[in-house]
C-alpha cells in the first residue's frame, strides 16, 4: 500500500509539473505574441509557426511550420524634408504712425513682418495744405479707418538734415507730399490727394489702398 500511495504521488507531482510547464509555456508564448505585435513590418526578424513535442509555439528558427505575417504597425515613413512651423499671417490692422527717417526704417521691418503697403507722409508745420488734409482726410474717422491697413510714416523735412535728404532723395518738392510703397523692395509711388484743390476722399483712399493690397 505504501508503494502505491508513492507512485501516487509521484504522478500528482508530475500532473503538478506539467500544469506548471503549461502555464509557462502559455506566458512565453503570449509574451512573444506581444512582441511580434510591436514589430514594425520592415523588421528584418522572420517568425516561424512550429509544433514542438506536440505543442504550437512561435520562435525565430525555421521549421516546417509557416512563417507568420506580421500586420503593418501604426508608423509613418520619414519625410523627405522636415516640417516647418508657419504661423498665420494676420493682416495688418494699426493705428500707429511711425516718425522720421528712423521710424521709416522700422516701417520698413513691419513691412515686411505684415506684407502691407507703407503710408509716406512728408510735410511742413506752417503748410495750411497739410493741415486741410489731417482735418479733412487722415485724421477723420473714415479716414484713420481705411489708413489701419497700412503702415503709416508721418516726416517733417525741416526738422532735421537726414529727413530733408530722405525726402529729397524721393523726389520730393512740396507739401504735403504722400507716398505709397507697396513693398520693401518697391519704390514709393506719389499719391495726388489734391485734385484741382478738392481734397481726396475717404472712399477713393480705401479704392487706393485695398487695390494696392489686392495687387501683393
């Protein structure tokens, strides 16, 4: 009876054993399942479907068994020139008047931040013309409405010998003169705001600036 109660718990010991070698085998071959899923599909590694000692198993050496296709992977291939960030570009909208030669030259980098039209005013503090066109043109509502779209330069020549040869080198002669530059790479072009002593308006301004505009 002794004997048979060993042998009987030699073959529990060995169902005990195999239940752990099955156990095992299952966590190795799930574990080599998760592997094979994170694969990209260009792998060079080749997995083959093979029955060992009866039992189904993954493994990367050649057997009888087929080889396993690997599903494509969520990747992407590399771009053959990096991506570049390019923000939006906001279309010029400002109240702000530049000063001088200097504030021409900032104008100049706005300019080109904004891709809008510079607004040249050059003129004089006794010119009774520059004060009929501020009153009646550039410092109305309609007018600083439609002048918010470009980027504006207000000179006085006499102030100073860099401004009067600024405005010389333009061409210019009296006042007011006013010039539209179209871009930074563009000469300014004069703007008649008089015409037979009527002053431009405000419409034929905007018709001015958003033709400008459209032209870029």
């Amino acid at each position: 009876m002794d004997g048979l109660k060993m042998d009987c718990l030699k073959i529990d010991c060995l169902k005990i054993d195999c239940l752990k070698i099955e156990r095992a085998m299952k966590t190795i071959l799930s574990s080599i399942l998760c592997v094979c899923a994170l694969l990209p599909a260009a792998s060079f590694a080749e997995i083959y479907k093979c029955k060992v000692n009866g039992k189904l198993v993954f493994t990367d050496q050649p057997c009888e068994g087929g080889k396993v296709t690997l599903g494509e992977t969520n990747s992407m291939a590399a771009e053959e020139q990096p991506f570049e960030y390019e923000p939006l570009q906001k279309a010029y909208n400002s109240s702000q008047w530049y000063y001088g030669h200097a504030g021409y030259k900032r104008a100049l980098r706005v300019q080109k931040k904004y891709n809008a039209p510079i607004f040249l005013y050059f003129q004089a503090d006794w010119c009774s013309y520059c004060r009929e066109l501020e009153k009646g043109l550039i410092n109305t509502s309609q007018g600083a409405k439609v002048l918010r779209n470009v980027v504006k330069v207000k000179i006085t020549p006499e102030d100073n010998k860099r401004d009067d040869d600024f405005f010389r080198r333009l061409g210019g002669t009296g006042y007011p003169t006013v010039l539209l530059q179209k871009d930074s790479i563009s000469s300014p072009q004069t703007l008649q705001m008089f015409s037979n002593k009527k002053l431009m308006t405000a419409n034929t301004l905007s018709q001015v600036v958003d033709a400008l505009i459209v032209s870029k």
